[in-house]
C-alpha cells in the first residue's frame, strides 16, 4: 500500500500502476480512481499529500527533459539513457545495413529525432521481399532508443479513429505495412506533415493537441506497400538487403551501445540543413525503391500511354511528341486500349502536369500506319497541344 502512487490532474484523481505485459516487463498507466475509494483505502488525510497539475501537457525532449511544465504534468516520458563516451561498432553496422550509401542521412535522420524531436521528418518506409533483413532489429533499436515513446501499432490501428494511445509519440512504427486504400495514403501524408491534431478517445470529447510523430514503417511487399503518386516528397524509401550473418544476441549489444551512440549524435555537425519541411531537400531521399512504388502504382492508362509515347519517339526517331486529347484517345484504342477523353486529359494534366497551347496552332504528330515501315506515319493538324520529351517521361 505505501508505495501506491495517485496524482489528480485538474479535478480527475489518477492511480499510477504498473500494467503486466504479455511479453514480460510492465508498461506504466494512469487509471482514473475515484475518491471515495482512496479515502477508504488511506484515510481521510491522504488526499492532502496527492500531488496535483492543473493539467496535461507533451514538450518532448531527450537532453533536458521536464517532469513539469509550468503546473502541467508532461505526459512525453523520459529516456532512461545516461549519454557516455564510447564506441558502438554494432550500431553503426545495422545503421550501414538499412541506409547504405545514404548512412550520413541515416544519421542525421536519428539526430534529429534525438536533438530536435519535434521537427518533421519524411515517412521512413524500409522494403525487401527477403526474410532476415534486420529491418524489425531496427524497430526495435530505435524502441530501445526512445522506450515509451515508440508504439507500435497495425494496420488496422492506423485505420481506428481512436487514436488517443499514439498521438503524444515521438515514432508511430507499423511493421508488415499494407495501406492500399487512397484514403489510408491520404491519412499518412497528412499526419506526416500536419502540426497539430484532434484527438479521440472513447466516450471522451475531441482534443487539439501539437503532433510530432515520426512514421517508421515496414513492408514485405517492395511493389505496391502503400499508394505514392508521381511527384510524392514525403517518403523515404529503403529496399534492405539480406543480412550476411544472423546474431541472436545482436540487440542486446545494440543496447549495451546506447550511451555511446547517443554521446556522439549530441556532440555531432549535422551533415545537411534544413531544405524543406520536412528537413531533408527532396532529391536528397529520392531512391530507386522510391520510383519503383511510384511506378507500381501508376494506373493501367497511363502506363499504356507512356510506353506508347515512348514506342513512337523510338520508331520516328524524336525526342519529343505532340498531341491533342483525340489523338491520344485513337492511338490508344488503335492499340486496344480502351480509354476516353475525361480519363486521358486527367493523365495529361493532373498527373504529366502538361498544359496545352494557349492558342490554335499547327502541330505535327502521329497516326498508325500499317503501310509505313514504321507502323507509325507522321500529320499535320491544328489546335491547342501537348508536348511531352522522352526525358519527362523517364523521370515518371
């Protein structure tokens, strides 16, 4: 009894508890407690002993952390890591492992998140249909790393509207990532980048909080994870090779590392500045995994209309082509791809970013032509145009 602890946040009394876990270990939770039943337990004198705030508040912070802030209990939790001097030869073999020829990123990416836990990051999203990657040793580096302030959620947590649990985090981490619904990459891009957020719990009003979270994700499928359109600068995507040698005891060396590692990311120059919002310029965490998703996800029209594109400047030997909506729409039916005028103006415009000639003007472009030794015969026609170059079209 003597060492239970209570707290009372604005008029609410909380018992603090430490929750048994299934895989070993407690997680500490507050249980709103109800007064009566303290005076019963304690005796009428106890309640005047109950630390008191006059509400919660989340100031994230790893070097100089507060309990509380200004009468306000902090409900960021501390690290329990004291920074010392040292080496951390495995540490920086598995941050090599996930971001090879990007590790100085690699380690900015970790500063950051240790030095300045509320700046924006891009969604870090590591990939490989191999097995015995490392990538859930990594997870469970940076859960090592930052202990409560990591959760670990599904897919379909990501989905829930009750989101209470993980909206004061410092890494919102979904290992076996598959969001493929528009509206779930939609959620992810806008909480990645928003500065504050609503959140809900059940059976309780919604409340505005500042968001900091970080999204660390994982995928088996290197194709088609979650849904990133052309143009997309949010993630930072990793395609992880094979581990060369399996290490039962690797994480517990990972976390025998920690004071060291942490003393170097403090007494470190950052390798980059800021060039965006979220941190890194775009072309700087640009990746070849990235293009792969990207092109994965192009629709089933566009794609017939890119490699058509690119089949006519092969045959004829251009490096550009011009066309209107209806010329566009023939060569794809003549190819047997059924498409129509709305489907094939959104490609151009919301997707290829073309914008047509501001007036009627005379163009050449190009029809099948069975006869031609080319299977395609240039024309001349009128009217407001498209131009597309071979190098666009590369960089799709």
């Amino acid at each position: 009894m003597e060492n239970e602890n209570f707290i009372r946040v604005g008029t609410t009394l909380y018992k603090i508890v430490n929750q048994p876990r299934v895989t070993g270990g407690f997680v500490k939770k507050r249980i709103a407690w109800n007064v009566e039943t303290l005076r019963q337990d304690h005796g009428k004198d106890f309640l005047a002993t109950v630390p008191k705030y006059d509400g919660f508040c989340t100031v994230p912070n790893h070097v100089n952390y507060q309990q509380v802030v200004d009468k306000f209990l902090n409900l960021y939790e501390p690290i329990g890591h004291q920074p010392k001097e040292g080496e951390f030869p495995h540490i920086e073999s598995l941050i090599r492992h996930i971001f090879g020829e990007q590790y100085e990123l690699g380690i900015d990416y970790l500063q950051l998140l240790y030095l300045q836990p509320v700046q924006k990051l891009p969604i870090l999203l590591m990939v490989s249909e191999e097995r015995n990657t490392g990538k859930s040793t990594f997870l469970n580096f940076l859960k090592a790393v930052f202990q409560n302030n990591v959760t670990f959620n599904t897919n379909e947590d990501f989905r829930s509207q009750f989101n209470a649990d993980w909206a004061g985090k410092l890494l919102i981490v979904v290992d076996e990532v598959l969001l493929n619904r528009r509206e779930d990459s939609e959620r992810l891009k806008n909480l990645s980048t928003t500065l504050s957020y609503k959140v809900e719990a059940k059976g309780k009003d919604r409340d505005e909080i500042s968001f900091f979270a970080k999204f660390v994700l994982c995928s088996n499928n290197e194709l088609l994870p979650v849904i990133i359109d052309v143009g997309e600068t949010r993630y930072w995507v990793r395609k992880i090779e094979r581990l060369k040698s399996d290490d039962t005891d690797f994480l517990q060396k990972l976390k025998a590392e920690i004071p060291a590692f942490l003393y170097f990311l403090q007494h470190r120059a950052l390798s980059t500045h800021k060039e965006s919002r979220m941190w890194f310029a775009p072309q700087l965490t640009f990746t070849p995994a990235l293009q792969r998703i990207i092109r994965s996800n192009r629709n089933k029209i566009e794609l017939e209309m890119s490699e058509l594109c690119l089949e006519i400047m092969e045959q004829m030997a251009v490096t550009e082509l011009s066309f209107c909506i209806n010329d566009m729409v023939c060569l794809l039916n003549n190819t047997g791809c059924k498409a129509d005028k709305s489907q094939v103006r959104r490609i151009v415009q919301d997707i290829w970013k073309l914008t047509p000639m501001s007036n009627t003007l005379t163009y050449t472009t190009y029809q099948l032509s069975y006869n031609a030794p080319q299977y395609y015969s240039p024309i001349r026609r009128t009217g407001r145009f498209y131009t597309i170059t071979k190098e666009q079209l590369k960089g799709l």
